[in-house]
C-alpha cells in the first residue's frame, strides 16, 4: 500500500485530488472550536478550508511531494516541528499542521473532531479495520465525525477508491448516520466508467 501510494504522488497519478474541495463537506460541516484530524489528506484544500471554520487541523499524509505541494500551491510558510513519532510541518500563518509518514506510526492525540474523504475508501478491506481502530485511539470519547464513503457495484470495478458499505462502516463506528448521499457518477475515475459502472454515490456521514 504505502509504495503503490508513493509512486502514485510521484507519478501524478492523483485522480482523488478535488482542486476547489470536496463539496459534500462545505455544504455539510458544522463544527467549530475542534482540533480537527484529517489522515491521509494528501495537499487537500479542506485543510484550509476546516481551518476556516474556526478549527485547529492537523493532516497526516505520507507523500513527502505531497506535503511540500501543499504549502508550496498555496504559498504559505511553515516551521518544522517535532512532537511524537513522525516529523511536523506547521504553518506560520494558518493553524493547519501536516505531519510526513505511516499513518500507523501517528500518536499525536487527542482529538475532537475527525475528517476523512479519502482515507478509508483509499485503504483495502484488509486494512480498514486497523485504520478505524488506530483512528478511534486518538479521538476523544464525544468527538466528532464526519466521514464519506463511496458505494458501487463492486461485481464491475473495484478500488481504490473502495466501495464501503454502511454495514462495514458502522462496525467501525456505530454511533455514525447517514446525513446525505448524492450521485457522483459524473466524478467516478475513468477506469470504472470504462468498464461500465452506471452509478456511483458519495455518502456523507456523521457523528
């Protein structure tokens, strides 16, 4: 996983990237006041967006092309930081922090607030549920969630990014509901449409 991701960065192959954001979360987010994780949040805007919001964001992402693009694309300053086991990068400016490594290896916690668009449907069944668990260790016991999910006929295509059915997700988090859920068709990778695939469906959670 972790060099299929590296050379996905390295190649440009980073179909997943939204340049203005991800729609569903700022047609949907409602917290303020958090201290906000977003794992595997490649150079997303929505860092900068959560962070205004109100938010403290601290993103995890283990492309160090990735990190750097952030702050680069966006034209801001950061300083290094070091605080538990991988290597920080905080920004002078904005109250947005990305740390450069395994996700696994993360243990800056806690927090109160947690974001994920395109870490769990980017992650194998396999590794799912030690990424839910490994996420719910550094999450407060009445933190926030807001988590999307993608649904698809996985009998024409398969991920990344990976179908996760509501029953898969709430085993992970069962206090989640669903809020909305839109066809995304239209943003569906070139592969699946390809071979086919009539329908997909970003699906907004929450907790």
């Amino acid at each position: 996983m972790n060099e299929d991701w590296l050379d996905r960065w390295s190649i440009g192959r980073t179909g997943w990237h939204e340049p203005a954001g991800n729609r569903n979360l700022q047609a949907h987010w409602q917290f303020t006041g958090r201290r906000v994780l977003v794992p595997l949040c490649g150079k997303t805007p929505d860092l900068l967006w959560l962070e205004s919001q109100g938010n403290e964001v601290v993103g995890v992402e283990l492309a160090q092309i990735a990190v750097e693009a952030f702050f680069a694309e966006n034209v801001l300053a950061y300083e290094r930081v070091t605080n538990g086991a991988l290597p920080g990068y905080r920004c002078t400016t904005r109250n947005v922090t990305l740390y450069c490594g395994d996700y696994f290896d993360f243990d800056d916690g806690p927090f109160d607030a947690h974001y994920d668009r395109g870490a769990l449907i980017a992650l194998s069944p396999v590794l799912r549920p030690r990424y839910a668990a490994h996420t719910a260790s550094l999450l407060t016991d009445d933190a926030r969630q807001f988590v999307l999910t993608v649904e698809y006929d996985q009998t024409v295509c398969d991920g990344p990014p990976y179908a996760v059915s509501p029953g898969e997700l709430l085993s992970y988090w069962s206090e989640l509901r669903e809020l909305a859920r839109i066809d995304d068709t239209e943003n569906a990778p070139p592969k699946f449409l390809e071979r086919g695939l009539e329908r997909l469906d970003e699906v907004v959670w929450v907790r």
